[in-house]
C-alpha cells in the first residue's frame, strides 16, 4: 500500500489551545507524525493536485481566508499566532467583515486551533496527501494511506476548528465522486466526532457517515455526534452516529463498531474513507476510552472484512511515542 506524507507537513506548529479556562501547550505536534514515520516509513510524497480538489469540498473565501490569516493577523500588530476570541453565534447573520478578529470569529468554532505562519502549507499538503490516497482507489488500489498532519474532520465547508483546517477526509471522498465513484462511505474512528465530515455531506446521499466516538454529551466537539442526527433531505439516513461512554474498551467497541460495519454493508458504496484517530488509545492524554495497541489489529480486520477499496486519512492520536506502533497495528490489521 502506499503511504503518502510530504515534509512541509512537520512546519505547523501551534503554541497553545484554551482548555478548561487556561491555556495549555497544544497537543498536536510534528512528533506525531515523526511517531507515524519512523514505525512505517519510507512514505511516499504525493504528487501537488493543486486547488481544484479543496475548493470542491471548501468555500473559496474560507480557503483566502486559511491563506492569508497570519499575515493579515501580523499586519494589525497582534503577537503569537493567530485565534479567534468572538464568535457570530448569538444572533448570528451574515456579515462581511474586514478586521481579522471578525474573519477569525466568522472562520472558526474554538480557541483550540491557532494559524500561524506555517498552517496553510502544512495543511494543504496534509490534503494533498489524502487526494493522493483517493486518487490510487480512484486506479484500482484497494488500499492507501494518507498521513494527514494537520488533521482534518473537525473541519467544515467554512470553518476550522478542533485542530483542523482543511477536512482531508471529505476532499478524498469528494475527489472519489467526481472520478466517478457512486457512493462513498466514510467511517470515522477518532475518539472525537468528526463534526466537519458531517456537516459537509449532511444532506448529500451519496456519501454516507458512520462515527464511533466519545458521547458529545460529556466529550467534545459537544454540539455535533448525537445519535438522533440522522441526515436532511436527500442524505436522510446516511448519517449514523454510535456515541460510547468513557472508559469504552475493546469488546464493547468492536460492538459498536460491528453495528456501523452492518450500516456501511447495506450502503453497497463503492470505495471506503476511513477517518483513523488512534487517540482511542487508553493512554491517549487528552481522551477516555480503554484500546490498547494489539488491539487495533482487531479493529482494522473488522474494516477490512468490508471488503472495499479503502483509503485511511490520519486523524487524532495524541499519545505521540505510542502512536506510530497504534497506526502501524491497525494497518497491519487491515491489511493489503
Ligand atoms: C483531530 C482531533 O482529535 N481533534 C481533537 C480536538 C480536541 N480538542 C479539545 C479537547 C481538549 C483537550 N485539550 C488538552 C490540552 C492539554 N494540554
Ligand atoms: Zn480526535
């Protein structure tokens, strides 16, 4: 299988993300993908698709806005990186403002996922990545691999957030539809909910969603991963969302995991975009489920049993010395 990472994605480097009322140093660091790399390297460097496959998932003033951020934020004389502190929700409609705090408010959802001068390579990059993945299913590979650093599905059409910026999962399985797939599924295994994929196929019912992840009632991203969100319109019931309890373990996982195996089944899709976060991990520090590494070999057999082109787009994973074995494990479970 190739395994697709290019070096520029190791530039971005957040400072700090607010947490539980103070700032905390960030979590998502180049060591991870170091982690990534040294346990199944060489990867390979994708191929530059250009704009073409983000502005099909992305709002073309979202992805200027990603571009030019941290110069403009520099411009007005503010200091670090640049994060939002307003946000348009309360009375929100539709405004077209010109001071970066404002952009910033209108462009995000959280104070977890600063821009600094080196965020747009790193991401664009990390979804060049995932075209690559899509592009080799697209030519008859039944498996590739996108390490995607920045992560992506937290993400959505005009929004960043939960260390996300470019949602490389849903440019794969948009780059799949219009080279002809007729249904994709994504099926998300971070711990988090993957709230950008989401709401970037919510009505769309040719790609489906299915999400394993930490109940949003007491887990973030909060507001998005209830069971009861089911799709809209054209998409209704191509959204399914199994939320777990904290201290979920392998066993009751793998049920879970079971049920949204089923739901993909009965799609009959033709290719398969797995969202991989390894912070599913029980030692992952900033997440609450009980998976230990062998473990991860069952998880990957189960999505291989699916029998379908698969493209795996990294996600989370924050427990950086442990997480190349975790990606490792998973895809020798998966298989070739
Ligand atoms: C892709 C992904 O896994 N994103 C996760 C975003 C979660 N952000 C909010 C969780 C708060 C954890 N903050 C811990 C700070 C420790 N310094
Ligand atoms: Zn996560």
């Amino acid at each position: 299988m190739k395994t697709y990472f290019d070096e520029r994605q190791r530039l971005h480097h957040p400072q700090r993300e607010m947490h539980n009322g103070d700032w905390t140093a960030h979590v998502e660091t180049h060591v991870r993908a170091d982690s990534i790399c040294a346990a199944i390297g060489p990867l390979d460097r994708p191929a530059d698709y250009g704009m073409a496959p983000l502005l099909a998932v992305h709002d073309a003033a979202y992805l200027e806005f990603l571009k030019t951020a941290f110069a403009e934020w520099r411009a007005a004389g503010r200091p670090g990186e640049a994060i939002g502190y307003s946000w348009p929700v309360v009375r929100r409609r539709p405004l077209d403002l010109d001071r970066i705090e404002a952009k910033l408010g209108r462009f995000s959802y959280d104070a977890g996922t600063p821009i600094g001068e080196e965020t747009w390579t790193s991401a664009y990059w990390a979804a060049q990545c995932a075209v690559a993945a899509a592009e080799d299913l697209h030519a008859g590979a039944r498996r590739a691999f996108a390490l995607c650093r920045p992560p992506g599905h937290h993400a959505g059409r005009d929004y960043l957030g939960g260390y996300c910026y470019l949602n490389n999962a849903a440019i794969a399985a948009e780059h799949l539809i219009r080279s002809g797939s007729r249904r994709v599924a994504v099926l998300d295994v971070d711990y988090h909910h993957g709230n950008g994929t989401q709401d970037i196929f919510y009505a769309r019912g040719d790609v489906g969603f299915v999400s394993l992840h930490g109940d949003p009632r007491t887990e973030y991203p909060f507001f998005w991963g209830h069971a009861d969100e089911r799709g809209e319109g054209g998409g209704t019931g191509a959204n399914l969302n199994l939320p777990l309890p904290r201290g979920t373990d392998a066993p009751r996982y793998l049920g879970a995991l079971e049920q949204g195996c089923a739901e993909i089944s009965r799609w009959e899709p033709d290719h398969l975009v797995v969202s991989f976060g390894a912070d599913t991990f029980a030692e992952d520090p900033i997440s609450n489920f009980a998976i230990r590494t062998p473990e991860f070999a069952a998880i990957g057999a189960r999505i291989a049993a699916l029998d379908l082109p698969t493209a795996v787009v990294m996600e989370g994973g924050y427990a950086s010395e442990a997480l190349g074995r975790n990606v490792a494990t998973f895809l020798n479970g998966l298989g070739e």
